[in-house]
C-alpha cells in the first residue's frame, strides 16, 4: 500500500505499485534490506509490543525508505506501513537524527 500511495511524489514506482505481492518480493529479491529503528513496550508488562524498521529498496537505481512497524499479533507477526510515506534513501535519519541515538553517537566523532 505504501507504494501505491506515493505514486503523486514519485511516479516512477508506478509499475511497482501495479505489481501483486508475490511479483513484487519476486522481482525485489536481494533488492531489499533493513535497519532497526526503535522498540515499544508495555508500560504495565515492560513486555515489547510493536518494533520499528526502515526497509530499503531500490528501483531503477534509485535507492527508497519506508518506515515499517512489526506487530506481533493473537495471529502472528505482521508488517504495516507507519506512517504509509515513502521517501528517497536517506530522509528518516535527515528528519528524526534525535530520536535514533546509534546514529547520532555514529556521527558525533
């Protein structure tokens, strides 16, 4: 869904948007990859509930982000889109460097 939605901000994932699930991580293997972003946990349980990540694609040699959320589930795992913004390689970090502090204390030398 994240790629459908950014078709008006980058047309050019336009064939990607119109691609099934099982075509698209068909013709995205070992195109992907991802960064762990951050952890919540439940305030009573300080059990974790949602995971965040950044997965990274790239498509006619232009490198994408989308902020991903992991939920575990009474059915399982899922990913969802958090936020459903795609964005160029790169635009997380330029807008929450505060809130991530491995890249912070990355760049502080």
């Amino acid at each position: 869904f994240a790629i459908r939605d950014a078709i008006k901000k980058f047309p050019e994932l336009l064939k990607l948007s119109q691609m099934d699930n099982k075509d698209f991580f068909h013709f995205m293997q070992n195109k992907l990859s991802n960064e762990y972003l951050r952890t919540k946990f439940n305030e009573d349980t300080l059990e974790p509930t949602d995971d965040y990540f950044l997965f990274f694609f790239t498509y006619n040699e232009i490198s994408y982000e989308v902020e991903l959320l992991r939920k575990v589930t009474d059915h399982g795992i899922i990913f969802v889109p958090y936020g459903y913004q795609i964005n160029k390689k790169g635009d997380w970090h330029r807008r929450h460097p505060s809130t991530y502090s491995y890249f912070n204390d990355r760049h502080s030398n």
